[in-house]
C-alpha cells in the first residue's frame, strides 16, 4: 500500500494519478480543506474514467497532531510519500506555526516507524539547503549557517527535515528529496498553475530572482526511483534547471502569445508592494503571500547542483521549455471549452 500525504496539492495529486496508471493500491489523505475540485481536474489530464478511478483510492481522515488518528493511518502501508511541505506564510501567521509544522512532522515519522512502514519519501524544497557564495551552486553537502538570516518558510522546512533525519538514524527506511519550484498543470487559480493564467491576463511586473525549477511529472520520476532502489540516508537535489522568474515568465508569455511583463521590480520597491497589501488586508482580511518569503525565493540569486540526482535517480530531466509548451497546451484546451 502506498500512503500519499498532502494528497491534494498539485505533487501529491500527480503523485497519486502515476501510482494508478501503474495499478498500485494508493491510500491518500484528506481532510474539510482538502481541494478534491482540483484533484478531480488533474485526474482528468490522466485519465478518461476518472470519476471510477478515484473510488479505487482509499481516502482517509487523519489529524497530523494526533498520534492515534497517525498510527491508525499506517497500518499495512508499505511506502509513504509526504508531499505536504510547508506553504508560505501571509502577511499575518501565528507565532506557533513553525512548531506545529515541525511537531506534526515529528508524529509522522515516529508513527511510520513503529508501523513498519518500509520505505519513507520525504519531498522538501531548496530553501531548506544550506548556502553558498553568490554564482557557486548549492550542493546537498553545502552547509548551513546556524546564525544565519533565514525566512520563516527556509526555517519550517529545514526543522521539518531534521526530524525526518532523526527517525531515519533511529531505524525509518528512506531519504529526502529537494525540489526546485514545482512546475504543472492544475487548477489555473492556485499554486503554481496560477502563474500560467496570471500572464495570460496580463501581468505588467517581473523579478530577476535566480531559483531552481522542475516539472512535476519529472519530480513523481524522482520519487518513483528513489523507492524502486530503496535508496535510504541521502538527500537529492531535484532540479531541471536554474534559470531566473522573468525567464520563466517571458518563455510561458511566448508560449501563450501574449505579451511579456514589463516592468522589473526589485527588492526594495517589494518594500513598497508589502505595504500596500498590508494596507489592504486591514480591511479585506485576505492574507496574500507576498511576504519576506516569497520576496526572498523570487529575488535571491541561487544557483543548484543537479548531478547526483542526474547520476543516481533519473537519466534526465525534461527541459523547461518542453515542461511549459505542455502545461500551455493543456490551459488553452481547457479555456477553449469554456
């Protein structure tokens, strides 16, 4: 049995849509915030019966805090993917929320210890890496400073990740995966999809930020590998390519046939930016994400090593021009019913 979590972000449910393709026995977890709207939307890039398909998965309500509802989850699963990585915080977050991020992590992993669960993939991101000096790649050995300046986002994922490392020294099977910004098809109105959508509209600003990226499809490839081999201990930089935003955002506008953003916005006129919408939230409580963690990922320059990934999970990586003419192709035949 193979257990999802965060089954209804856009990794979990690609990652759910390939174990089916394969016919393997996938349990997925959901709770009342769960977007299964989305997850039905990319079923459908994947198959034609979605609908009798998604009754083949076992989908089950668990609270990620409490440690029998976790254990009960377990029983009789093989291999656990966690693709519930941390979201980024908005402008108002509650001073507990890295520890509770890092507590439910904690449960997890200790309970798919005691469960006998065979093999644990733990999907994280770069921002949990350590550091190099600016134009030098950041490797998985690169370090990290313990008194360094780290976004509230880099800091839950990183702590997140040592309690993954803890139960795997006490006994846990599996490694850690991390991923570049994560490129794919889903609803046009959240995650990355929305970007695609966003350009398409008309988006006048853009950042030179440096990052890695990668499809989706070809991150589930990096999962899939890194359990058919039973690779246990190690971390893998999973990247397609390093490249800036405006980059990414120019490829998808000529893709799509509209025009590209314009204006370059810089850190500090972001300063400017996050008072506005700080402004705006005391009135309309919508809590958007343009905060020093998002600021952080679209305007730092960070470049990223890919070879051991290269040399040890996935012969190679789709380009990202191929990965956006495909996700395009898939936006405009669905915009094109409407």
């Amino acid at each position: 049995m193979y257990l999802v979590i965060g089954s209804t972000t856009i990794l979990g449910a690609h990652t759910i849509c390939t174990l089916l393709q394969k016919g393997l026995p996938v349990r997925a977890v959901k709770s009342d915030r769960s977007d299964m709207n989305r997850f039905r939307k990319i079923m459908g890039y994947y198959f034609s019966d979605s609908d009798n398909l998604f009754d083949e998965i076992e989908w089950v309500e668990a609270d990620p805090f409490d440690r029998e509802s976790t254990a009960e989850l377990l029983q009789g699963v093989d291999v656990v993917f966690n693709c519930a990585t941390p979201a980024f915080f908005g402008l108002q977050k509650d001073d507990n929320i890295i520890e509770g991020i890092v507590h439910s992590t904690a449960i997890l992993v200790d309970e798919a210890r005691l469960a006998g669960v065979k093999y644990f993939c733990h999907v994280s991101n770069l921002l949990a890496l350590g550091d190099e000096p600016e134009l030098k790649e950041i490797s998985e050995t690169s370090p990290r400073d313990p008194k360094g300046n780290y976004t509230d986002y880099s800091k839950a994922s990183f702590l997140s990740e040592m309690e993954v490392w803890r139960a795997f020294e006490e006994g846990l099977q599996g490694s850690v995966l991390n991923a570049g910004f994560v490129i794919g098809p889903g609803d046009w109105k959240k995650d990355s999809s929305a970007i695609f959508a966003r350009i398409n509209r008309g988006l006048k600003f853009y950042a030179q930020g440096v990052t890695g990226f990668i499809g989706v499809r070809d991150l589930v490839r990096c999962m899939l590998s890194l359990t058919k081999q039973k690779i246990v201990n190690e971390r893998f930089i999973a990247v397609s390519q390093c490249m800036s935003f405006a980059e990414l955002l120019f490829l998808i506008a000529d893709t799509l046939g509209v025009n590209r953003p314009r204006f370059n916005v810089c850190k500090f006129m972001f300063f400017f930016l996050k008072l506005w919408y700080r402004i705006k939230y005391l009135f309309s409580k919508r809590n958007p994400r343009l905060n020093d963690d998002f600021i952080s990922l679209i305007t730092d320059f960070k470049l990223y090593n890919n070879e051991k990934s290269l040399n040890l999970l996935i012969a190679g990586y789709q380009p990202m021009e191929q990965v956006i003419k495909e996700i395009c192709k898939l936006y405009r035949d669905d915009n094109s019913e409407k």
